[in-house]
C-alpha cells in the first residue's frame, strides 16, 4: 500500500520530491542508481545549489552517485541502506561543493523504492532539530490509512489509521483540510494551502501542505495523499516582510520619486507620485504591470533612448524617454531590484523612478551653450588669422624686391609664420565643422562623378609632402573609372585627414598605398602605411573626439584629436563605415566603405585640379 501511495506523488507538488532505487551492479560492489521520478521543485532546489540551469534525471544520477563514492567506501553504503531500510526514515544533511549552500534530506524507504524530500536549510543550527515533514494517506471516506511518525507525534493522539480527522482535530482545525479535499476529489488537481494546528504540547504550528489525488491503475481515484511542511519561521519572515513594506509605503507616501512594488503580472503597490509623474492613475498597473513598459516602448527610437528591456529576476537600471496618454514626453531614470522570500525565491521587485526631464533639459541647454562659445570662440578666431595669412601672402609679393640674400632670409620666417597660420586655420575649421555636426548644419550635397579620377588627384596633390618627407605614396584601383554618387569636399575632407595621418606617422622610407575597388555594391578605399602602429587598446577609442595616440617621437607632430572623429562622422554623413586594423610598429591600415550609388538622371561632374584643393591640401598638412 506504501508504494502505491507514494508512487503517485505528481510532479508539480509544491514540496521537493526524488524518487530513486539503488541496485548493486552484477559481479561488483558499485551501487547502480536509479532515478525514478523528480518534480519541479526538486529541480528548482538543485539548480540553487549546482548553480546549473539543466537539471535532467542524468545529471541528477550524476550528482548522487559522485556524493555516493565521495561519502562511502568498500561496503558502508549498503550498510547504510540497509539502515534506512530497518528504521525506515533517516535524515541527512547536504553541502553544495559550488556555493556552500545547504539542503535537509529526508529519505524514507517505501518496499522498492526510496523517496527523498529536500528543503533548503538557511539557519542549519536552529532548524535541523525543529523541521518536520508529515506525510500522510487516506481513502474515500477520509479514513486515515497510512502517515508517517513526525506525523503521529504532532498529533500525540495514539493510533490514528482507521479515524478520521473530526475524530482527532478540532471543527475549527480540520474544516480547512476537508474543504480542499473536496475541492481536490473534484477537480482531481494538486492543492496548496496554509493551516494551523495545534500540536503535542498545545502550541499553534503552522503548516504548508500539498493534497492530490490517489489514483489506482485503472486511473480512478481511491482516495488523498498529502503532505506537510512546518512554516513557523516563513511566517515570521513574511509578517516582518509586511511590516517592511508597510512601513516603506508610509515613507513614500511624501517622495517625488514613484515607487512601485511588483509580481511577474502586476504592481502591488504604487506610490501617490506617479499620477504626478504619468498624469494618469495607476490602476490599470495592478491589473497588468506590462503597461509600465509600454510608456517606454512608444517613445521614437533615438540615439539619447536607453530601451526599457527588463527581466524579472536581474537587477535593472537607465535612463528613458516615455511618452504618456496625454502625448506629452518625459525623461525617467529608473531601478528595480529582486525582493527574495525566506528561501532566496525572487516573489516580487521593487522599483524607483524618477522625472528626470529638467535635468536633461538643462544639460542639452549646457550643450548647446557650450557649441554657441565654441562656434563663436572659433569664428572670432577665423577672422583674424584669416588677416594674418593674407597679410603673410601679401609681404612675400613684395620681398621680391628686396636683396636675394635678405629674401631668402625674409621667406624663412614668412614661411613659418604662413605653416603656424595654417595650423591655426585647420583648428579652426575642425572646431567650426565639429560644431555643425552635433548642431546637425553639415550639409552633404553628392553628384554623379568619378571616384577614381577625384582620389587618385587627391593622392597626387600629396605626393610633394610624401616626398618631402622621404616616403613613398602609390595609388592603384582596379578599375580606370567608376561613376558614383558622392559628396566630393566630405570624400576630400576625408581622405586628406587620413593621408596626413599616414605621412605624419609613416617611418622614413616608408610607403603609403592607397587602394581603390569595387565589392557588390559598395566603394572601397584603403589607406595603409608602416609607421609607428596604433597600441590595441586605442583602437576601440581612437575615432573618439579628443583622442590621442602618444608618441614620444612624435610630440611635435600630435594633432587636436578632433581629427578622425570628424572622419567618422563624415563617413556616417555619408551612409558609411569606417574601421582600422594596426600593429604596433609596423603600421596602421583604415578602409572606408560608402555605397556604390547612382543619380538617376544626373549629370556627371568632370573635375580639374584647382588651387583651392592645393590650399586645402596645404591646411590639412600644415602640421605634418
């Protein structure tokens, strides 16, 4: 009868159960273990303790037979089975190699097969001694037809099978246990509930305890089967639990800050601030907490959006843009964090959010102020070095007339005060371009033209500085011509920052090759050197706005770093990307990608070479 009553303990008891056999394999002193049958909160109690998110009854075999060999040896298990199996019941304590946590098995021997119960043991010390598991059986007729001694104990009632529960508990006591099993004889479905009873010596215990029906094998049911945990401390732990929230309910009854606490489904508490903050009453909150998330999800994505993406059971914190009924859009910054029961169970979350919304607008008011200097700081700037170098072109027009010895004298310095001018000059127009572009004012304005004629008069107008520097420039393509749409100053700009760069870095003797070719649909433009590299831990940073490469030979040579920000920028003006590859000392190789593009029913643009491309070579290179 045991065995029958046991066998049908259902997987989705609310108590931890594993059914096992352990048989001794032929010709061998191994033990062979069986796993029979384990519900989910066994495998919810063992995930806690293996920290292993698979649970399968393999690993579970795995899991004792390793405990078995590093707990017994020669004959001392069976031995130890053969214990169980003349007292019926033992108790065991169980230590997780992984984490330390500890869990109470209860092993009882049911004729073939052996059964454990588990339960998690927080406070080992004070609970060994006072937890208990009541097992029990009865038929039709609320006849008591098997229970376990823990059982007997509480009750201290003498011999119990053959009673029933009015002939043992109280009206008050047992009318709880005889309506759920009504309930479950009806709907043949498993059963949890809570009770109080009172036990040997007159003292209220509560109880957690799970009912089901016993089926035959014919699948008709024969009669209850149950099961008890004392829940004394979980009590305790809950009403201090309530107290807490109570009180922090009454805290923020008087904050700006809305807080929420929360199920999987729905809030359970909403603090009086959000009506406030969302302009609207939070009841739809407590019917579905999805709601919440929705005032994020309809926000138009932006760059300055952080997604509102949660998980129940991970902390969770950012800053958002909702948008409310009203239409109105506000900036929240927000927090959630788990609420954990008395078995480390995450029940509930708790959560603070806060408007937000001044402080960013204050912050993009700082911004914005902060590009009006630097436009104005920059274009106070522009004006007088734009004297300054015509003036320089001016002067050198009249020492012509002087002595040849004295002009040559008169040029050097001209000289350095034109190359210093034009550093100026190219400060400047980064600063006055890296404002337009967080402004959102730079234009691009593409044509139809050929790409490999405009790059390759490019590389040709740097060729002097290359060599100059006793460097090597090639260009090669592979093809003569390839008409596409592309803005020709942003393509300039472009690729006369990274020619810079590369002469500015390249070792003497060194070369630089610029390659140009075609892949599918896209334009691809390389620009390789062999100078001094860029360290690894630069690379993910180094199109980021003042971002320098430190060089103790080139102190003389370092730039703003503004520089290759504005490149990427400008590659993403143009739809786009840009990506290095490097090794330290032995050069630094970045390859543009744009689209291959074109204007239906444009013309093509025919290029010739003008001074304003060797002035604006002349800028870029002014510090090279």
């Amino acid at each position: 009868m045991k065995k029958e009553i046991y066998k049908n303990i259902i997987k989705n008891s609310k108590i931890a159960y594993l059914i096992i056999n352990f048989k001794k394999k032929y010709n061998s002193k191994d033990i062979n273990v069986e796993v029979i049958e384990q519900n989910k909160e066994f495998e919810k109690i063992f995930k806690i303790l293996s920290e292993n998110n698979i649970l399968n009854k393999d690993i579970t075999k795995l899991i004792i037979s390793n405990w078995i060999n590093k707990n017994f040896k020669d004959n001392s298990f069976s031995d130890f089975i053969e214990e169980i199996k003349d007292k019926g019941q033992k108790r065991l304590k169980y230590t997780s190699d992984v984490n330390g946590k500890k869990v109470l098995i209860d092993i009882y021997y049911l004729d073939k097969y052996f059964i454990l119960i588990f339960n998690m043991d927080y406070d080992l010390d004070n609970n060994e001694k006072n937890l208990r598991v009541y097992n029990w059986a009865k038929d039709l007729n609320g006849v008591y037809l098997d229970l376990n001694e823990d059982y007997v104990d509480i009750l201290n009632k003498g011999d119990i099978i053959g009673k029933k529960d009015e002939d043992i508990w109280s009206e008050s006591e047992f009318k709880k246990f005889k309506e759920c099993e009504e309930e479950v004889l009806a709907t043949r479905n498993v059963k949890t509930f809570f009770q109080s009873i009172k036990n040997e010596n007159n003292q209220k215990v509560y109880l957690e305890s799970t009912i089901w029906p016993l089926k035959d094998k014919d699948n008709n049911i024969i009669g209850i089967r149950g099961s008890s945990i004392e829940v004394n401390d979980r009590l305790a732990f809950e009403k201090t639990l309530e107290q807490n929230e109570e009180n922090f309910r009454e805290i923020t009854k008087y904050c700006d800050s809305v807080f929420i606490i929360r199920d999987e489904n729905r809030a359970t508490y909403v603090s009086p601030s959000f009506k406030k903050v969302f302009e609207v009453e939070p009841n739809e909150l407590y019917k579905n907490i999805n709601k919440l998330d929705n005032y994020f999800k309809q926000v138009e994505y932006s760059d300055n959006n952080i997604s509102y993406n949660m998980k129940f059971d991970e902390s969770n914190e950012g800053t958002g843009k909702i948008k409310l009924d009203s239409g109105n859009e506000k900036w929240i910054w927000y927090k959630f964090l788990p609420i954990r029961d008395y078995k480390g169970n995450i029940t509930k979350r708790v959560g603070i959010l806060t408007d937000v919304t001044k402080d960013k607008i204050l912050e993009e008011e700082k911004n914005k102020f902060r590009l009006d200097f630097l436009a104005n700081v920059s274009h106070e700037l522009r004006t007088p070095v734009n004297l300054i170098s015509s003036t320089i072109q001016l002067i050198k027009l009249n020492l012509k007339n002087l002595p040849q010895e004295d002009e040559n004298k008169m040029f050097k310095y001209i000289d350095l005060m034109e190359t210093n001018s034009l550093r100026l000059i190219r400060l400047i127009n980064n600063l006055i371009d890296s404002t337009k572009i967080d402004a959102g004012f730079m234009g691009f304005t593409p044509i139809n033209a050929d790409i490999i004629r405009f790059v390759e008069d490019v590389c040709d107008s740097v060729i002097q500085y290359a060599n100059f520097n006793k460097m090597n420039l090639i260009f090669d393509t592979d093809k003569e011509e390839e008409v596409v749409l592309f803005d020709p100053d942003i393509i300039e700009r472009i690729l006369l920052n990274l020619l810079s760069n590369a002469v500015k870095f390249n070792k003497i003797d060194g070369t630089i090759y610029v390659n140009l070719y075609t892949e599918g649909d896209e334009i691809i433009i390389t620009i390789k050197d062999e100078g001094i590299g860029i360290p690894k831990e630069k690379l993910s940073c180094i199109f980021d706005r003042f971002e320098q490469v430190q060089s103790k030979n080139k102190i003389e040579k370092q730039g703003s770093g503004i520089g290759l920000y504005l490149v990427k920028t400008l590659v993403t003006i143009h739809e786009g990307k840009i990506k290095v590859e490097s090794d330290l000392g032995k050069g630094s190789k970045f390859t543009v990608t744009i689209p291959k593009k074109v204007l239906e029913n444009g013309e093509e643009y025919v290029f010739d070479k003008k001074e304003n491309m060797y002035r604006r070579v002349n800028i870029e290179f002014s510090d090279v």
